[in-house]
C-alpha cells in the first residue's frame, strides 16, 4: 500500500522505534521514584525537555509533556479559563481540537479570526481589531493539516507581541515537516509525536510561567500535568524529531517539494479541471488538498477506488460521527458548500519516494477512466 495520510498519522520511523525498544529496558522505573533507577529515568526526560527546548528555543523549564495535541490544546484554553481570561481569538482555520477546546473552556468568549481566499488567517483584521480591543490570546495554527497551507504566525506572534498580548501556536503539522526553531517565542506552542513518525499518544506543551495544569492528581512535571511520564514515549518523540531535524538542516525537504509540484503539474495535465487549494500560497511540502472533478458521492468513490489500487488517501476532514459535515477549513476559505464533497488531501511522509507520487498520479488517472465506480463500503473521513 503505498501511503498518503501521513498529516492523519505518520508510521513510526526507525529512530523513534529503536529509542522507545531501548527505553523499555532503560528506564523501567518511575522518574518520580526516589531509587537510582527512578532518578535515571528523570534525568532522561530532563535530556528530552532539554532536546525539544533547544529546537523550540526555550526554556526546558517550559516544556509540559502532555498525550497529544488535543490534550495539550483543552490544557492551554482551560488554563485561561481558570486565569480568568476575557476573549480569546481562534483562527477559523485551526483544528477542532483548538476551536471545540476554546468553546469548552472559554464559551461565548470565543471570536474567529477570519481568514482569506489564499489559505491564510486575515492579518490585517488581526490588526485592525487589535488597535481596538485586547484580547487574552491569538491562537494561530503554523500549518493546516487539510491544505498544508502555512499560516503567518511569525507576524502575528510581532503584532500580538506590539499589543501585549499572547499568542498559541498549534504547530502539530509544522514540527517535523519544517525547522521549529523560533516557535519557541510563542506563548503557548503544542505538538504531537505521531504526525512526524514518533509513536501516538505523547505530544508536548510550551507554556508560560504560571500555568494552571489540566491534570491534577500528582507532582509530576513540576504540578503543571499530573501523571506519570510516558518515558518511552517521550525519548521515541525526541528520536523521531532529531532524525527529522537532521533531514531538515540536510536540505532533504526540498526534493520532496519538487516531486510534489511535479505530481500537481502530472495531475493538472490528467485532469485539467482539479483546483489546488491555497496554490498560490506557501505550503507545506508534503500536502497536496485538490478539489476533484465532480462524480456522485464524490470523495467516497475516490477514496475507495484509490484504497483498491493500493493508494490510501485522506478527504481532509475530520468527521467525528462518520456524518459528512463541509470542512470548516474550506469553509472559511470562501470555498462553496456543494464542492466540499469534491476535497481529497494527498499528505506524503519523509519515505514517500518519486516513485510513490508518480504511482498516486498513475492511480488518479485509472480510477477516473474507470469511471470511479460506486464503493461497496466506505467507512467516515479520516482525522487529522
Ligand atoms: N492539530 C493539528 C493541526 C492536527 O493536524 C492534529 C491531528 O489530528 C491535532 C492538532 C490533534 O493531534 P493529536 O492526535 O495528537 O491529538
């Protein structure tokens, strides 16, 4: 099967597996224990916070090791729920992990950050808006995981930064896929291990000194997230994000850009009526969102016809009650109701090979002279 959902979950990498298998037998105690054993583990996970500062560039003192990105996201809008926060201002681009967590936590306090045709939030609304109100926190996403769209948070963390006020950084489909160096600067910043070939169910939280934790129950993490540590998990994540850090400084992101823009150009050729979402906008490398020429049932027949080929791709959007909603995303892009159905997201990982985007071309162009017929079984859009 050849693998294009790596922005829903990327296979662990070879790294991250050796360093999780490795853990196991080196660290079996509880960082928190008071024995020799215990207190190798801590130090461990005090190397991995150090790791993951020095990429971030902050403090490891700032570093929260959470479950993910959802709890990390439900972690920062609870924690200014509890700070007392005002309004908050969500990007209409970001994960629902971000905008379902903000109304959880914060309710009618929650405004949306428009964004434009192009992909991206709106910053001169941001700007605008912030001459006249103060909100408690910006939140912006780094990259959209259903278009691979980059949002400028570099300029809005300098506009909230000019107006005293704090900015979170969802940058679950940046780290690993681009440099995290200067996410660190942001308030709040979260990822998650298993969208760059770390395991899944460990992320990471950078918070602000003074953090009211989500999890309470215990010591751990210094109060700011109650729990014993998944050591394994967390040394797996460092590997993962070392190896893709390498790969990153070795200029290897780039030839993957050019097979991705090569398969664009194939897929335009084949069907000259695909759109590409935000093209004109900088993207992540490895995400390609296109809006497919219109069948019945349009994104069901495409995804199974693919998945019988050996292609396994994604519709984008996430769709908890396997009911199909329009994606949010799409939505906030102007983009028309009656064509969210026509949405496939192609995310390609660091294995993805030529090969495998030619052959994802190669199996586009069947599947549509095949006259994509009906599926027999079609399970809900996959998430992330
Ligand atoms: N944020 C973004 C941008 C994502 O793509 C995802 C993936 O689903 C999440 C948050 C949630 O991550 P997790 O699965 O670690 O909770």
């Amino acid at each position: 099967m050849r693998y294009f959902d790596h922005n829903a979950t990327a296979p662990v990498c070879a790294a991250a597996r050796a360093a999780w298998l490795a853990a196991l037998e080196r660290f079996p105690a509880n960082p928190s224990s008071p024995h020799r054993l215990g207190a190798r583990a801590a130090t461990a996970l005090e190397e991995a916070g150090r790791a993951v500062a020095g990429w971030l560039g902050c403090s490891p003192l700032d570093v929260v090791w959470t479950s993910g990105a959802t709890e990390a996201a439900n972690a920062v809008f609870h924690h200014l729920a509890r700070a007392g926060a005002g309004e908050v201002w969500v990007s209409a681009l970001e994960h629902p992990c971000m905008l379902a967590a903000a109304r959880r936590w914060l309710g009618e306090r929650v405004r949306l950050v428009p964004a434009r045709p192009t992909g991206v939030a709106d910053l001169d609304w941001l700007a605008e808006e912030l001459r006249r109100r103060r909100p408690a926190l910006v939140a912006l996403m780094a990259a959209n995981n259903e278009n691979g769209v980059l949002q400028p948070w570099r300029e809005a963390l300098a506009l909230c930064r000019a107006h005293g006020v704090a900015l979170a950084c969802d940058a679950a489909q940046w780290v690993g896929k681009l440099p995290a160096a200067g996410l660190g600067e942001c308030d709040f910043v979260l990822g998650s291990a298993h969208k760059f070939g770390g395991p899944p169910g460990v992320g990471f939280l950078k918070v602000p000194r003074g953090f009211h934790p989500l999890l309470v129950g215990g010591p751990q993490q210094d109060g700011r997230r109650a729990g014993t540590e998944n050591v394994p998990g967390i040394l797996a994540l460092v590997a993962a994000w070392a190896e893709r850090e390498r790969q990153l400084a070795a200029g290897e992101a780039a030839e993957r850009e050019r097979w991705r823009d090569q398969f664009i150009a194939g897929l335009r050729a084949a069907l000259p009526e695909v759109r590409v979402v935000g093209e004109g906008a900088p993207r992540l490398w490895n995400t390609v969102a296109a809006v497919m020429p219109p069948v019945p049932d349009c994104r069901r027949r495409w995804v199974v016809q693919l998945d019988k080929l050996g292609l396994a791709v994604s519709t984008g959007a996430a769709c908890a009650s396997g009911k199909e909603q329009p994606s949010h995303v799409w939505l906030a892009l102007g983009g028309r109701p009656e064509e969210a159905d026509r949405l496939l997201r192609f995310s390609a990982g660091w294995d993805t090979t030529e090969a495998d985007w030619q052959a994802l071309l190669e199996g586009i162009r069947q599947a549509h002279a095949q006259g994509l017929r009906a599926p027999v079984a079609a399970r809900g859009a996959a998430p992330g």
